[in-house]
C-alpha cells in the first residue's frame, strides 16, 4: 500500500494502535526528508492527523504468474478527503465501519 502525505510518496508499512508507519522509499521522499541511502528511519503518524493532511492512498496490485489477473492494478482506498468503501476490505472496512458506528 502506499500513499502520498504532504505531498510525498510513501509505503504505507503498517497501521498499528492509531499510527501510521510511513516508508520513505521514493528517492524524492528521501531527499526531503535529509535522510541517506543508508538511513532505514520510519515516520510515525497519528491516524487523526494523516487522515487530516488529505492523503492519497492506494494498492498497486501484480499479476501472479500462472493466476488469471482479472482486477484493476492500481486501487484507490482514500483519495478526495473520503474512504472509497467498495475498495476498502478487512482491517480498513472495520475501522471506517466502527466510526460510523459511533
């Protein structure tokens, strides 16, 4: 999963107790951020402020070999300040559900 957060593209590593873990693995990113190519360093995101900042996120999803590829490659879960519910499945179905919820 990856997203692009205040303007940068990012992996998405994990979502873990209302943080986001970020991956700056775009060389762009990187440089931004002042980090060498050695530097392994993650950004930690509260799930209130990321959802805040207007992210764009996404799935680029590979065709396995001898599996028909019958999806989009490319699937957006959040884009425009809303969740696209029919692309959203388990952990992030069951958050925006339990919000909803509340």
């Amino acid at each position: 999963m990856y997203c692009i957060y205040l303007g940068y593209k990012y992996d998405v590593e994990n979502i873990w107790h209302g943080l986001f873990i970020l991956y700056p693995n775009e060389r762009k990113t990187r440089r931004y951020l002042k980090l060498n190519d050695r530097d392994d360093s993650r950004i930690e995101v509260p799930y209130e402020e990321f959802i805040a900042s207007s992210p764009i996120i996404w799935e680029e999803r590979e065709p396995i070999s001898d599996f028909v590829f019958d999806v989009e490659p490319l699937v957006y879960l959040f884009k425009d300040d809303s969740y696209i519910e029919e692309n959203l499945h388990g952990a992030w179905h069951n958050k925006i559900s339990n919000k909803e919820n509340e």
